[in-house]
C-alpha cells in the first residue's frame, strides 16, 4: 500500500473543500446504487461519506464493491461539497464528502456478531464478550476519551501542587479495607501467598515517613466482594497522602481537584466550598452515611410522638429501644396501593418489615393505620412531617439501625423513581466526624469503620478505655448524589495511639507484628503527622457521563459474576503449575 493517512474520517470539514485528503478506517454503511457507490468510513473521531463515482478509476471502483461493514479500508480522494439536500446535520463532517479516486482494502471482517450503530441495543454479554466491538461504538469511545482527559488534568493539578506520583507494589500483603483479598500463591514459597492490595494504604503512609510529603497515584486496587452495579474487583483509584496537614488543609485542595476533573472532562462548573454534613447529621436527615442531596424528603423522627400508639410494629420497635421515622412524599396521594405495596417491598429487602403509610385527603389520614390514631395524635404526626393535603407519608418502625438504613435507602430509591432527584445535577457533600469504630453484633467485637490506620480525634482520645463507640474519627468522605466517590482521613502517626487501635479492635501483639510489623516499627522511626484520600476513578467518571453502569466507563470489566467474557477468565490451570506452586484443588473445577 503507498498511502499515507493524512486526516481522521471525522476532521474533515468544508474548510478543507478542493484538498486530497487519504482516510482509513471501517466500513460503517456501503450502499451500491449502480453508478454510484457510497461508503461511511468511520474511526474514532467519526465519520465521513465516501462517494465512488466518476472521477473514480474502474480498479477503485472494483475494489468499494467488494467492501463490507467492518473491512478495514483506505480511500483517496478530494473533499467536495455534499450536493444542496444531501447534506447530514447530524455528523460533524455533514456538509462534504470525499469523491474518491483510489482505494485499497487493508483487511477484511467477518460480519459483526451485532452492528456497529451507537444506539442499537445490544445485550450486555454480547457487548462483553466482544468488547473490541463494543469499544468501536460511539458511547464508549467517548467515555474513554473522558477518562482520559481526567487522567491528564488529574496528573496536571497534583504536579502543580506539588505532589509526585510514585508506583506502589501490586504483589504485597493484605491491607485490611473492609473485603476479601485477591491471593497470590508463590512459586518459591510453598503455602505462602502474596495478596492484591485493596489499597496502598500503607505504602502511602510509608512515603510520608520515607519524607516525599505529597504523593499521587492512580493506582488498580483489588477488592473481592460480592458485586453491585456499581463495583468492579478490580477498580481505580486516585490516591493521595500528604504531610503535616490537618483536615482543613486537605479538604479545599481536594475540591480543586474534582472542579479541575468535571471541567476537563466536561466542561462542568462545581461551586466550591462543597457544603459538608456530619456523619450524625446524614444519618437523622437523610439514614445514610452517603446521602443524596438532590433532593429533600428528609427523615423525621417520631418515636417520642408515636409512644402510645397500639400498632404492633411500633410497640415492637419502641420495646427494642428502636425508632419511629417517617417521610413526607409531597402530593404522594396520588399513587396508587401498588406503588405503596411496592415501596414496602422495596423496605423490607432493605431489612424493614415494611411501611407503615398513610395518605392525606380531605383534612383526614386515609389508610387502614388511621384507626390507630387518635385525632391529636394525627394531627402532631401530620404536622411534624409537615404533611399536608394531598401527601403521602411512609413511616418505619424498627432497631434504630435498621430504622435509618431501610427508609434511607428507601428515600434514595423515591428520589429515582418519583423523578425528585434531577438527572444532570450534582451535590457533592463532605460527610465528616464519623464514629472511629462500629460494633459488629455478630462478631461481638469493634470493627474500624474506615481502617484500622484513621486517627481518632484528638478529644475522644480517652474514651479508649471508657466509650469507644463515642471515639469520632478524623474521617472525611465525599458523597456526590448519593454516592461514595472518595474517603480518607488524618492518620495515626503514634505508636502508642496505633497499638490501643489495635487493642481495641481485638489484634493482639503477636497478629499485629505479623501483619503490620513492618508499619509499626516505621511509626517509631519518626513519622510526621499525614492524612490523605482516595477517590474512586470509576464512580467519578460514571457520574461525569450519566453512564447507569461501572462498565461502561472500564475499556474490559468484568461481570456482576466477576467474569472477563471476553478472555473467559477465571479459567482453570493445567495440573502442572499447580504442582509448581504447591497446590492440589479438592475438587475439580466444573
Ligand atoms: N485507603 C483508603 C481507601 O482505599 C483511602 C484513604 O484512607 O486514603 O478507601
């Protein structure tokens, strides 16, 4: 072949009117009209219409004829304007097209398992398995643009402030993050296994002791727990430490950098400061710790006035020391008993055993609970929620826990399908002050809410001994429309303080020397105060392209199964590296 490509399908314009220009790339559409053979040529930047008429030689035209969606082509031709009423508004390269006058076939292709056409519907595991095609399709190639102009501003900002970035090992030791590790059975060591990292947690806080004061990374983290639409095993993080900072140092620098993300990405203005909640607040107003402030709808506390009132899941909940909480859907009458009947469905999978509702019509409280209210008691109820005519209030009943968690999330679900939550728009919120620990009721024990590195706060210091539930932690996460997109905090830099951490949380001497040795003695060999952050890449950018899955802003993820389809991993090993590395599978694989 003696062409040169000399411009992208989708540059051409009416500027370049009267040039040769040389494109390649795949055939899109290939219509045969006789004396006229047209071609849609596209490649990442777009398309542009491809005219064999007279002005091509008979080889040529020879050669468009054998073209077919998906062959790899290059034309040669001079860009000319569409004749008047052919033109295409809907492509940037509409008003021209390339008369050619040579073209060469690079490659052929078998017909695609599914056309290349940006809004055809496709299932999922079609589009998964084969992923190179998929990735040809416009909506995915822009995501990947995005994301890539957010690794640039990412990497740009963070070299202006001052921040290096420096590459963390990816074969290490499990760094506790609240999942299951990825292990990796050595070759060398028999029974021995390196783990993924679920972060580079300590090697980050390695680095401030080592003295590099600001790092970045963006970096793989590897986390094996059961997947939901918006997780991945494998996922990126930008990941940040910084020293001799506190909170208020951390926080502005970091709103910069998600303003600096959403314009680049695109050209979207966040106004900073991001309003902040703490954790009790998010939790009284909204029942989680990643709120959506899109919207109101907020939690009203009624135990006190639901006292007295002789409906068993109340009696149950207020026995149990539990809680009454309502919302107030504004004009919510209107739904029907099935859409009710639902959002109780939709409680009890978030652990409630259902809702309590009743509506507001003609002055009254419309609903078979309304019997179990004495008019006064209606009326404090009504007005607490502010409930007015034409509302629709849901109430649970339940352990305080579950109480929050089941109509937060409730909340959040209205907030979608009530259409409250307004596609497009974006609150980001700082939630901070978080308890330090959580009592896991199962386990019987305290669990780090975030890990066990986060410094508690100066004050709760010695409610080690006495409270430790009341230890508020140094923790700051950001929540961007009801969802976490990043978490850090001021971290322990004292031995003392790191060994009643992990006293409290029940790792003795022994297990903390073996697992995290190597950090506690670093902390005795002069660590400066630090803290930092990690935001998670993906969420960011699912929020940035309205994508409604993970998957779609990852150029090859995995399943919710956490499969490849595409290269079909995991895959069974053969028997010989198994013996290598020491290990013999109790049964075979299916
Ligand atoms: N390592 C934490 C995480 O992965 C983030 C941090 O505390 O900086 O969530």
């Amino acid at each position: 072949m003696n062409m040169k490509r000399s411009k992208y399908c989708g540059e051409i314009r009416a500027e370049d009117i009267g040039q040769e220009v040389c494109l390649m790339g795949w055939v899109q559409r290939h219509r045969d009209h006789g004396g006229l053979i047209f071609i849609d040529l596209r490649d990442r930047e777009g398309l542009a219409q491809i005219v064999f008429g007279d002005d091509a030689s008979t080889s040529a035209v020879e050669v468009a004829k054998q073209m077919r969606p998906e062959f790899v082509v290059a034309i040669k031709g001079k860009v000319s304007r569409r004749p008047s009423g052919t033109e295409n508004p809907h492509i940037a390269s509409g008003e021209v097209e390339v008369r050619a006058d040579e073209a060469a076939i690079l490659n052929e292709a078998k017909t695609p398992i599914f056309p290349i056409e940006d809004h055809l519907e496709v299932s999922e595991d079609l589009r998964l398995t084969y992923r190179y095609l998929d990735l040809r399709r416009r909506p995915l190639q822009r995501n990947l643009f995005m994301r890539h102009r957010a690794y640039r501003t990412i990497r740009e900002f963070l070299n202006s402030e001052g921040f290096i970035e420096v590459e963390t090992p990816v074969l290490t030791k499990s760094t506790p993050e609240g999942a299951r590790d990825y292990l990796v059975p050595s070759r060398i060591y028999h029974g021995c296994f390196f783990a993924l990292p679920q972060s580079p947690q300590l090697f980050k806080q390695l680095l401030m002791i080592s003295g590099f004061d600001r790092y970045f990374q963006i970096v793989k983290c590897f986390r094996d727990e059961d997947l939901r639409a918006d997780r991945q095993p494998e996922f990126t993080q930008i990941d940040i430490e910084m020293s001799f900072i506190d909170r208020e140092d951390i926080l502005p620098i970091m709103e910069r950098l998600v303003c600096e993300i959403f314009r680049a990405a695109r050209g979207i203005e966040l106004s900073v400061p991001f309003s902040r909640l703490s954790y009790d607040e998010a939790i009284r107003q909204y029942g989680l710790d990643c709120p959506d402030t899109r919207f109101g709808l907020c939690l009203q506390d009624l135990t006190e006035l639901a006292r007295g009132i002789d409906f068993k899941w109340i009696t149950d909940a207020l026995d149990a020391s539990g809680r009454v909480l309502g919302i107030n859907i504004l004009g919510g009458s209107s739904l029907s008993r099935k859409q009710i009947d639902e959002f109780s469905e939709q409680a009890k999978s978030f652990g409630a055993q259902g809702v309590i509702w009743f509506k507001v019509e003609g002055g009254i409280l419309q609903s078979s609970f309304a019997k179990y209210l004495d008019p006064d008691k209606a009326s404090v109820i009504k007005d607490r929620l502010g409930a007015r005519e034409k509302d629709l209030v849901l109430l649970v009943a339940e352990k305080e826990k579950v109480a929050y968690e089941s109509l937060g999330r409730l909340r959040q679900r209205l907030g979608q399908q009530l259409g409250l939550a307004e596609e497009g728009k974006l609150c980001p919120v700082w939630v901070l002050d978080f308890p330090l620990l959580e009592y896991d009721e199962k386990e019987k024990r305290f669990q780090a809410m975030h890990h066990p590195f986060t410094a508690p706060m100066d004050e709760d210091v010695g409610f080690f001994e006495t409270a430790p539930e009341r230890i508020r932690a140094k923790a700051y996460d950001l929540v961007l429309n009801g969802q976490e997109v990043g978490g850090g905090s001021i971290r322990i830099h004292r031995r003392d303080i790191q060994k009643k951490m992990f006293e409290i949380l029940g790792i003795d001497e022994e297990e903390a020397q073996m697992k995290f040795g190597f950090l506690l003695e670093a902390l005795e060999h002069g660590a400066p105060p630090h803290g930092g952050i990690a935001f998670g890449l993906d969420r960011l950018m699912m929020a940035l392209s309205g994508a409604k899955s993970i998957r779609d802003v990852i150029a090859f993820p995995k399943t919710q199964r956490t499969q490849c389809l595409l290269t079909k991993a995991p895959s069974p090993v053969d028997s010989v590296q198994l013996m290598e590395l020491g290990l013999k599978l109790e049964q075979d694989p299916d």
